[in-house]
C-alpha cells in the first residue's frame, strides 16, 4: 500500500435510508412495518433499498480506506462540518445529496456516486461503487476532468449568507403571503407572493421549470378561455423563461451547470392598490444582483436546495443581496 496515497483524507458523505426514518419515527421495524402496510405500501421496497444502501456503505468504505483516510458524515452533519482544503469528497448519492454537500465545500472535488443505479437515475452521480479504486486516485492527482458548478448566494445586510447548488426560496415559512421590495437594476416593485425562487443552471430544470410550466400552461388555459382578470403582461415570451432557455440550451444539459447568471420567477404574484406585478422574471448577474428588502414581521425565510430546516431568517429590517457566488462547486465527470 502506497505510504502517500493513504495520507490522503476522503469524507464519505451518507444518508439516513427511508427504513432508518421510518424506525426513527415509530421506534421499531416491526411498527414501521405494521404502519406502512396498513395503509397497503408495499414495505418490501423499503428493506430492499435499505439493504442495497447499506452493502454500498460498506463496499465503499473499504474500497476508499485502501487508498486513504476515511471518515464518514451524516447527511444531518454536513452544514456544520468542517472540511479541509486538501479534502476529497465522496457523496454516496442521491442527487439531492450531492447539491445539499456541494454548497459547503470551498471548491474540494466532489465525487458523486450511485449506491443503486437500477433505483436512481442520478444525473449528478456519474459513477459507481466500482469506479472508485480508479477514479480517486486519479482525482488525488488531478487527472479527472472537473465540471464547474455556478452556485448562487443570499447575503444579508446582518452579515449571515447562505448558498445554493440548484436554488434558493425567499418567502414565508407558511402559506402567508411574503411582503417584501423587489429591485433589479433601476426597476423597483412592492410585491405580495407566494415567494421567490432564484435558480442556478443546474437547478433551472427543476423547481423553475416546473413554475413557468404551470404559468404557461395557466395562460394557454386562459387564451383559449380568456377572462377579464388574466394580467396582459402574463403572455410575453419573456414571462416563459425563453431568454433562459436559449442561454442555456444545448446537447449536454451540463452546459447550463457553469452559466454565470442565475434565473429569479415569483411566485403567484397579486396584483393591489399597493402592490405591483411588472417584476416577476429576471436575469440575475454578478453585475446586476436582485436585490430584496423584507416587510415581513416574522416567518420570513430564506432556504436553499428544498432544505427548510436550514435556513436564514428574513423579517422585516433584512435585506438580501442575491447574485452568483464568489466560490464554484466541483463536481468530478
């Protein structure tokens, strides 16, 4: 065993498999059980993913602690670990994983892997339990291909910041609607939505494209079906995301990982004597940040990556600054 390579330090990120939640939850396997098939879930499904998970837990380990230091972090753990620059990182996925990782890293080399390719697709998890005895050392010494990864960032006027590998929400944390001051550039609005998601190219075939999906299939509803309260301005191109679509399209959905600006939509945006309606898609850009002041007097919330237990409080008083980040995510291809 090479003395060097076994110097090296790889955190092996994990998760809690859906079995572990549901023991967590009724204390036993035997009442997770009882409980999921009275109401006719096949609870089979659930054993069998958290074996094949497990099995991968173990093979990864003793393949990553041939080739060097291994220490293992919960899922739970991550935003408050401490990582080290000469760290590698081994995400034993989901994708969800993978972006819920990435944002705490300053910009060490992730490695996302598939525990179970026939369960999940992972589009950010390009390799195998198996590939790991050769792709690790290669990363060790920089000879993988590394894809750049543009992450947005939220930095309030307090001094607190908080990144985002696929998008961050901005609203409350029920379903009040936000109040708040909306500016790009020299546009400014008063607004009351259901919230705003500023979205990464990587995230912007997730959670964006399923708002201006339903927008567009809202205001095709209502050409065909018109109706004296449908808002003029919701049937401009440019309310549809094309500008985004055409910045990012191309064969390889991973062009879009690196583009420099991020996207901004509201959500349900409502029309007053007070509030206004005008601003509600946008580019953002280093140069040209969207900026928000809240009017909230509490249950205001920033989160990023679907995570709403990890979260910056925006109530009234914060304003949050919101552009690309300084820092790139690093994923190993």
């Amino acid at each position: 065993m090479n003395s060097r390579m076994t110097e090296r330090k790889i955190i092996l990120v994990k998760r809690k498999t859906r079995l572990e939640e549901l023991i967590v939850r009724y204390n036993t396997i035997q009442q997770a059980r009882f409980f999921m098939e009275r109401l006719g879930a096949d609870f089979s499904d659930y054993v069998l993913e958290d074996e094949n998970y497990r099995r991968a837990v173990a093979t990864t380990t003793s393949e990553l602690t041939a080739l060097g230091r291994v220490q293992i972090v919960e899922r739970e753990h991550v935003p408050n670990f401490i990582f080290g620059e000469q760290d590698t990182i081994v995400v034993l996925g989901q994708d969800g994983l993978v972006a819920n990782t990435l944002k705490y890293l300053n910009e060490q080399p992730l490695i996302g892997v598939n525990p179970d390719p026939l369960r999940w697709d992972g589009i950010l998890l390009p390799f195998t339990v198996s590939d790991l005895r050769r792709v690790v050392p290669d990363v060790f010494v920089h000879r993988r291909p590394i894809k750049e990864v543009t992450l947005a960032k939220a930095q309030l006027n307090d001094g607190q910041s908080l990144y985002a590998v696929n998008d961050l929400f901005i609203g409350r944390k029920t379903h009040v609607s936000a109040r708040y001051e909306l500016r790009l550039e020299e546009q400014v609005e008063q607004q009351s939505s259901s919230g705003i998601i500023v979205s990464t190219g990587l995230g912007a075939t997730g959670w964006l494209t399923s708002v201006l999906a339903g927008a567009a299939g809202i205001v095709g509803s209502a050409t065909r079906h018109p109706m004296s309260l449908t808002p003029d301005h919701l049937v401009s191109d440019k309310a549809f995301g094309q500008e985004a679509a055409t910045e990012g399209s191309s064969q390889d959905p991973r062009a879009a990982w690196s583009l420099p600006s991020l996207f901004f939509t509201v959500r349900e945006p409502f029309p007053s004597r007070t509030t206004a309606t005008e601003l509600v898609f946008g580019q953002v850009a280093a140069q040209k940040p969207l900026r928000i002041a809240s009017q909230m007097p509490e249950n205001g919330v920033i989160f990023s990556d679907g995570v709403e237990s990890d979260f910056l409080e925006f109530n009234a008083g914060i304003e949050a600054t919101i552009g690309p980040a300084e820092k790139k995510g690093h994923l190993v291809v």
